[in-house]
C-alpha cells in the first residue's frame, strides 16, 4: 500500500563530520555503509540524514541564508512528511534505493553555529536517520515512496 510520495531536491555528502554538507547533485549508497565518500557512512544505525526542504524553509523565514545540506543531512526532501514515519519504515529512492527509518531526531550535544544564529536547529527535531537495505545511484528529482514492509 503506498503511503507517500515525495522527491529528492538535493544529495549532500562531507569529507568530515561536524561540517555542512556540499550538494552534490548525485551518490551511490552502499547496502549497511551508506553514502560513499560520506563522513557518517559506516556499519551503524545512522548511515543515511533525511531533511525536509519545509524544515529548511522555516529557518529561512526566521532570516537565515541556509539551505540543502546546511544542517549536514544527506538527502534534502519535499513532499514528506519525514518525521511523521515510525522507525522501521521503508522508502524507495530512485530506481534501486531503499532504505529503512533508524531514527527520529537526535539529541545535540554540543550546539552547531546555526543554532547560535537562530536560537534554534531544525535537524535535531525535524531530522531523520535510516539505513540502507538495497544500495543504488540517486540523483535530484528522484522520486521518493513510502512503502510497506510486504511489498519488499
């Protein structure tokens, strides 16, 4: 049963962590490691960074010049309602990509400068994490469907 669709807007990797990610245009995720060349790809639950373009533009209306990949995420999305997904969720990028909802926002340890500018940071509470389950090439204007575990 199909339960959304939505669209990539931008693909986003970093060399280092703690850095705003550069858009990209393209990536290739790897099944359990994520994005490669990416500074949070790895063998743990948080391989992949979702954000909405609409959390993104709530910062921007607050006046910051921010935008895809600013808040380190990984893939920049519209048309999602990204935090409203349970962990454990399933959504198909592109052609080939799945991946699988691990987390909802995350705890901020050490405050990042958009939070000093703002007062206050999107990704922590808007932000998702998923791993990937069926790797693939993803590019801007994929396609993005929510799907339910028995159509996999």
């Amino acid at each position: 049963m199909l339960k959304g669709k939505g669209r990539v807007v931008s693909v986003n990797v970093s060399k280092k962590k703690s850095v705003r990610k550069k858009p990209v245009g393209e990536g290739c995720l790897r099944v359990n490691y994520g994005f490669e060349d990416d500074a949070h790809a790895g063998d743990w639950h948080r391989q992949v960074s979702l954000l909405a373009l609409e959390s993104i533009k709530k910062m921007q209306k607050m006046g910051l010049k921010v935008g895809p990949g600013d808040f380190a995420e990984n893939i920049t999305t519209e048309g999602v309602n990204l935090i409203s997904l349970p962990v454990g969720t399933r959504m198909r990028i592109g052609r080939d990509a799945l991946l699988e909802v691990s987390q909802i926002g995350k705890i901020c340890h050490t405050k990042c400068a958009i939070y000093y500018q703002a007062g206050d940071c999107v990704m922590p509470k808007e932000g998702i994490f998923a791993k990937v389950v069926k790797g693939g090439e993803i590019k801007v204007g994929d396609p993005i469907t929510i799907v339910d575990l028995e159509q996999d």
